[in-house]
C-alpha cells in the first residue's frame, strides 16, 4: 500500500468524510471500493448516466451489506443524482 495526495473540491471531500463517518469505514476505504466499482465502466466509455447508475447501484449494495439503513442508502443516491455531471476545467493534462 502506498500513500499519496489527491486534490477534490472541499464539498467532495466532506460528503466522503461524513458517508465514511455513517457507514463506520475509513475514507481510504470508500476511494478503494469506488475506483474498483469505477474502473470498468470509466475503461468502457459508458455515458455518465449509465456510468452513475451502475456505480451507484453497486455501491448502494456494498453500503446495505455494511448495515447502512435503505432510506439512507436512497436518501444518498438521490442528493448525488440531482448534482448531475460536474464539468472539468481543462489543465491540458490527461
């Protein structure tokens, strides 16, 4: 394992930070399961929509197996999708 820094909007980063909180699993943790749930799809070319809906769906599986409450899991997915796709700044890296 190694350690490094990432950058994401503060907002991002809370909402990671209260969702490890709730679900009692460390912030490493919640980056892992989603890059691994991601990573296919984002390999793929899949559409955001298709993307997000598949995702989401298996991270609300992993989230309900960790004990997290239904209402919550939904309460969660349905406050990320009304967020919609947020555009990039372009930093002429890839």
């Amino acid at each position: 394992m190694i350690r490094t820094t990432i950058s994401i909007p503060e907002e991002e980063f809370k909402e990671i930070k209260r969702l490890a909180t709730r679900t009692d699993r460390s912030i490493s943790w919640l980056l892992r399961q989603a890059f691994r749930l991601a990573k296919p799809r984002l390999e793929s070319g899949e559409s955001y929509a298709t993307t997000f809906n598949r995702v989401w769906s298996e991270i609300g599986g992993v989230l309900r197996q960790a004990g997290v409450q239904q209402k919550t899991v939904g309460r969660l997915i349905a406050d990320v999708r009304s967020r919609g796709p947020r555009k990039r700044a372009r930093t002429g890296m890839r």
